[in-house]
C-alpha cells in the first residue's frame, strides 16, 4: 500500500483554495511553494498549507479529491476550520 494525501492550499490572504492530491506530501508542498510549476498555485500565489488527510490508497485519495473539489466553497472552509482554525500554514511543522 502507498500513503496518499489530499491536501488544501490557500494564498496569504485566504481568498483562493487549491484541492490537491500526492503520495508525497512534503514534496508537492515545496513545489507549491517555490512555484516550480507554471499553473493555477503559481499564478494565485497559493503557497500555505491549510489542510491535509492521508489514506491508504490511492483510490480513496482520488475519490476524496473530487469530492472536495465539487464542494462548495463553505464546506471546504469548515473543513479547513475544523482541523485548523486559525488557517495556519500546517508546513510549518515539516
């Protein structure tokens, strides 16, 4: 079994969410980051780590990433709340 993650980014200001997903978690933070990859986290500077969950499997991940992106913008950001209430940059603590 492979360890997946989805994850959330937002930019500093919290006014954009990014749904991701990755089976490493510490790298694709990085890339977000430091804007190694042209695209839509680059180009809304959406570089802090507000949420992440881990799964087994990279099905689950998948299906919980689509979940999450056809979410509503309230829902993510209860779940963000939930696990995260100040919306800390959770990279922080790599």
């Amino acid at each position: 079994m492979k360890t997946m993650y989805v994850y959330i980014m937002t930019n500093i200001n919290n006014t954009t969410l990014y749904v991701g997903v990755t089976n490493d978690l510490y790298r694709r933070v990085y890339e977000h980051k430091n804007d190694l990859f042209e695209g839509f986290t680059a180009k809304y500077s959406l570089h802090k780590l507000v949420y992440f969950e881990t799964f087994e499997d990279e099905l689950s991940a998948i299906a919980c990433e689509k979940y999450l992106k056809k979410c509503f913008r309230k829902t993510k950001e209860k779940l963000i709340s939930k696990k995260n209430p100040q919306w800390n940059d959770l990279s922080d603590d790599f």
